[in-house]
C-alpha cells in the first residue's frame, strides 16, 4: 500500500512541530511506503510575496505528486487554524477528485474545542470532515468535541506516541531546580502566560533556571523579557533535535507547558513523561487524557499566571514528591503511549480506508 502523507518539513533543525514528530516517526517506519508532502510553513517564515507564490503553487504540487506516486489512500494532517483549513481542504478536494481515499488526521488548531467559527470556516470544516473517509483525532475529548457539532462523522481516535526505545536514562535531579519549555515559541502555547509566572515566582525568591528550547514568533520577546525578569537563572539553548532533545529533557526536572488555546495531544509533552519529568500543562483539549493531576503530572487552569506560579512554587518546594510522579508519567506512557500499538492502529485505518473505497 503506498500511501501520501502531508506535513510541515520533517527536519526538527529547521521546523518545531508536532505534527512534523508524528508524521517522521510514522514514515521512518516503513520509508518505502510513504510519499512526504510539505505543507505548512517553517518556523519563522514571513509570509510575504514569495511565501504568498509559494501558497498559490501548493495545488498544482501536490495534484502532481497524486498522479505521479498514485497513492492508495492520501494522509492530510492538519490543525483547525484559518490558514490550515483552507490550504487542507484544497489538497483534501484535489484527493477526492482524483478518486483516493482520505484519511484526515487532526492536531489541534483554535476551531478543534472552540465552536465560536464563522460560517464559512464552519462549512469549510464540515466539508473536510464529511468528504474524508477516516477523520481520526487524539482524544475521547476531542470526539466529542467535534461530534457536537458535526453529529453525523464518523471519527476514530488514534492518541500521539513516541517510541520508547529512544528514551535515556534519567539523569539525577539537580541541586538547583530545572524548568524548562521545549517547543514552538507562540503566544498559543502560553509563552506570555509562563514569563510573567516565572517572573513572579523569582521576584518571590523562588530558586529554579528556566531552560528554553525551541524557535517561533515569539522568541525574541519571549528571550528579552525573560533575561530582563531572571538574568542568570534564564537559558535560552535554542533549537535541539534526535538524542540533543532527549538528553536536554533527561537532564530537567520540570517541564512546563502552559497552553492557552489550539493543542491537540503535545509530543513534548509525551517526550518528557517518557524522561521522568514533572509535568505542569494547562488544561487545553486532550491533555487530561493524558495527566492525571497529582499522580503522574499537574494540570492548571488556562492563561492563569497566579495558579501557575503556583504551582511552580509548590512543585519545586515539595521535591520529595518527584520520584513517585514522575515514574507514573514513565509508566503511562510505556503502557499508552508506545508507537508500535499506533502504528498497528494506524495501519488498520487504512485498511479500513482502501476497504471503503
């Protein structure tokens, strides 16, 4: 079965995103089988006249790598943002015209638990779900979210998963706490919201560094406030990728993901349950389906920098507690969250599919 898949650039370097973790490790499974489509924008592209072009020839791309790799089912990852959408549903109707299958996989975006959509992106989304042959999300949560308002698509859940082989040993805690935050460097993901909770856990004398790794929008603003609330305590260690990441995630004792709006299921955040860290991650689509608060990491509200401080303060303060809550976020993710399970899954929605067909 020869199946095309979409995603951003595979190339953790040059791209911090999710959706380009998940797609590499589904085709360096089976390379041979898998035609990678790039769609999306990489990190800190401006979206000027030749990012424009380059929008307006993505159609005719990909309808010529449909007819010259001639997949069996056509794989769009997308996430429910203004721009994703439009772009995705152009390649999803180019597929459907041209008689394959789809598969439409979904990773977040503002629209995914937020039913405020105007009434074209609304129909836009409704089309792409309806003319999919499989439309698979992360989460029970993030089913139901969909389903209340698209009632008659059918939707599996496939949750994200790492492989665990890779995972090092944990390397002992450090005298002096370490935070850190691994990813896209976007007001999304709640980088305003973590500045202003650090700032106010150190201005209250609270002893931690705060690690930085990632690239985004963001980042310039993120690295200026924060050098100007921490000084010293403040690393900013730019882009890391393959064993760098999962040395610098072995190495910390808290990872931090204070989402505001558009996750799905973060490979970060797997990627560090799987190292043993703490986790603390707002409550932000199918997060909850991965942390149960208190046992194997801590959930906080949304955009709430007081609760957040907070419970950075309580987290460093009651160190005692690491050991115990960081095996169960080993544990859930070696018995959740392996990649062989989601790849045997995966290959049974496209049986499913070309079955279908």
């Amino acid at each position: 079965m020869n199946i095309l898949i979409t995603a951003p650039d595979l190339e953790e370097s040059r791209n911090v995103s999710g959706i380009s973790t998940v797609v590499r490790q589904i085709v360096e499974s089976r390379p041979s089988r898998y035609t990678h489509f790039i769609a999306g924008s990489a990190d800190r592209e401006r979206k000027g006249p030749r990012w424009l072009i380059k929008q307006l020839a993505l159609p005719i791309s990909f309808l010529t790598t449909v007819i010259r790799s001639r997949p069996d089912v056509i794989h769009i990852n997308t996430a429910l943002t203004d721009l994703s959408i439009w772009r995705d549903l152009t390649l999803l109707l180019i597929g459907v015209v041209s008689g394959r299958p789809i598969v439409l996989a979904i990773h977040g975006g503002k629209y995914l638990m937020n039913g405020a959509a105007g009434k074209l992106i609304y129909r836009a989304i409704g089309i792409m779900l309806r003319r999919s042959a499989a439309v698979v999300v992360l989460s029970e949560i993030e089913k139901a979210s969909l389903l209340r308002r698209w009632p008659v698509v059918d939707i599996t859940v496939l949750p994200n998963a790492i492989d665990t082989a890779n995972v090092p040993a944990r390397v002992s805690s450090n005298e002096t706490p370490v935070v850190v935050f691994l990813g896209r460097l976007h007001e999304s993901k709640g980088v305003r919201e973590l500045a202003d909770a650090c700032g106010k856990l150190h201005g209250a004398g609270g002893k931690f560094i705060l690690r930085c790794y990632g690239d985004g929008p963001e980042k310039d603003r993120f690295i200026d406030k924060m050098n100007e609330l921490l000084g010293r305590s403040f690393e900013y260690r730019g882009v890391v990728a393959g064993n760098e990441k999962w040395a610098a995630l072995a190495s910390s004792d808290i990872f931090v993901l204070p989402s505001i709006y558009g996750e799905g299921m973060p490979m970060a955040l797997l990627e560090s349950m799987a190292c043993g860290c703490i986790v603390i991650a707002s409550d932000n689509a199918s997060i909850s389906a991965v942390i149960d608060s208190g046992y194997n990491g801590y959930i906080v509200p949304a955009g709430d920098v007081d609760a957040l401080a907070e419970k950075l303060a309580t987290v460093i303060e009651h160190r005692n507690e690491w050991p115990a809550v960081g095996a169960a976020a080993k544990k859930t993710i070696q018995e959740k969250f392996a990649i062989d399970r989601y790849l045997a899954d995966l290959e049974s929605i496209y049986d499913r599919t070309v079955a279908k067909r």
